[in-house]
C-alpha cells in the first residue's frame, strides 16, 4: 500500500491506496509531508474489488439505514456508521466506487478494479473522496469559477457551464500586466483572519489548469454573454442566488446546506459581486477592470 498526505485548505487528507493505483498527476501539487498540529484530519483507505456486487449488498442489508439521496450517478445512503456513497459511471448497473464512512474521521473505500483505468481523471478520482463534505465541514465552499490571480488578488469568474470563465480569464492574462489563471473550474473559498482567500483545487476541467496557490479574493463575477460589454454591481436576494447556484451543496444534508448558505451570506457580506454582461475583446476586459478599480 502507498500511503500519502494531502492538504486542501485546512483539510488534511491521509490516503492509502493500492501500489498499483494510478491518481490524477494534479494531486501530487497538494501532496504535504505529514499535516500540522491544526489542521483537520481525515482518513481513507482505498482497496481494490474484484466484485462490487456483494460489498452493495452488505451494505444496503445493514440495518438501520436510510436512503438520502439518489441520481443518475449516484446514490447515498445513512449507515449505522455515517454515511455510504456509491458512485456510478453512466450506463452500469453497478457503481464503480463505494465509499463508506465507518468513523467520524475515517472511511473506506472500495473501487471495481475494472475501472481502475479511469482514475487518472480528477472528477472521477475525487469524486470517491467526498471532498465537499469534509471541506464544509471545516468552513470552507467550493466554487464553479475560473480562477485568476491579478496583482495578487484574485478575481473570480462564475457562472453557468460553457459561459465563458475561462476565455474571460485569458483575456485579463492578453490584455492587462500581473494576470495568470490559477484554476480553470474550480477553487476553494476559506476565511482565515478575517479575510478570504480563494484557494487551488484537485479538479481543474478541460482547462487543464491546476495550481496550489491562494490569494485574497477581490471580486466575484458572474458572466453573461452579449454583444456589448457592461457591468454592474449585485447584492441582496440576486447577488446570494447568483453565487449559491454556482457553489458545491449536498442538498440531502440539511445541516451541509444550512451551512453553506450561512457562509454564503458571510462571504456576500465582505465580497463584492458583480454582473459582466461581455464578449471576447479587451473591451470586455476593461469594462469589468473600470468598475473593479474605478479606473
């Protein structure tokens, strides 16, 4: 068994895995040594099986237990020991990944050997791994953005799939000094002394983009396509649905998503949020940059 350390935030992750298990190359930047005194510690150990069929068996036998949510991928159900996820790939009648909570600070994780080949894709590998549920838990979110630092802070561009985060992102790092993309997908939102930061994340998308770094966050922004470029400031009941849409929440926790929402408000509270109705020029770059810097 291999048997490594990772830190996500303050989420430190210890994995045991087989020898012969290949994971994401992008997990290897948030590999540490062994974690600090204060972080907070979970534990994984991921086998192999020859037949998913039984373990679904034993488990769904288990009694008392409760199904909490299903969906075409995935279903989760409430063990005697916490709660139990079983991941599928599209199409099969038998999940690919079981992962079972059997302490507060510890799980277990079963995956067909038969998809072992799939691993190396980060949505698939952390999708085994919970990530959410441990970084809720522990105060941070997580966020559908491209991820741009510009002159040390970052500005973070949301929305919907396909509305354009990462091509907005390019445009800062063509059209303005100081600008590089940290993450094309996704990062992690914490509060630390008061201010937050955004921070790298294991899943980067079809950008391929994937750093572990963090830096202050100075400005949300949610896109819009269009053919002029305009953008303005939200806030209240908006600017909380804009952003909670584009967050990570397991809905079938209602502790989770209280949670979350109460972080929302806070974040809402010290972050501005903006609307950039925009196209592809540096017009669309400096319409945003006027407003963020009140140039």
């Amino acid at each position: 068994m291999i048997t490594k350390w990772y830190r996500f935030g303050k989420t430190a992750m210890r994995i045991q895995r087989p020898d012969n298990m290949d994971i994401p190359e992008n997990m290897s930047k948030f590999e540490i040594p062994e974690p600090s005194s204060d972080d907070n510690k979970v534990y994984y150990e991921i086998e192999f099986a020859e037949d998913m069929k039984p373990i679904c068996e034993r488990i769904i036998e288990q009694k008392p237990n409760k199904e909490l949510a299903r969906r075409i991928n995935f279903l989760v159900m409430e063990t005697p020991t916490g709660e139990c996820r079983f991941i599928y790939l599209i199409g099969s009648n038998l999940p690919f990944s079981v992962a079972l909570q059997v302490a507060e600070d510890k799980w277990k994780v079963w995956i067909d050997i038969k998809s072992a080949g799939e691993l190396h894709w980060d949505t698939i590998f952390i999708s085994v791994l919970s990530l959410e549920k441990h970084i809720i838990s522990w105060g941070g979110m997580i966020l559908h953005t491209a991820f741009l630092c510009h002159k040390g802070e970052a500005i973070l561009f949301s929305g919907p799939s396909e509305v354009g985060k990462s091509t907005q992102a390019g445009l800062w790092e063509k059209y303005t000094e100081d600008s590089r993309t940290i993450n094309g997908d996704r990062c992690l939102l914490r509060k630390e002394n008061g201010v937050w930061y955004a921070c790298g994340w294991p899943i980067c998308g079809s950008s391929g983009i994937c750093n572990n770094e963090k830096y202050p966050v100075k400005a949300i922004v949610m896109l819009r396509q269009a053919k002029e470029n305009r953008c303005e400031r939200l806030s209240g009941v908006r600017a909380f649905g804009e952003v909670f849409a584009q967050l990570t929440v397991n809905n079938w926790n209602t502790d989770f998503k209280r949670t979350v929402i109460d972080n929302t408000e806070m974040l809402l509270n010290d972050i501005d949020v903006y609307e950039l109705y925009c196209d592809i020029s540096e017009d669309a770059v400096k319409s945003l940059e006027n407003k963020l810097y009140n140039i």
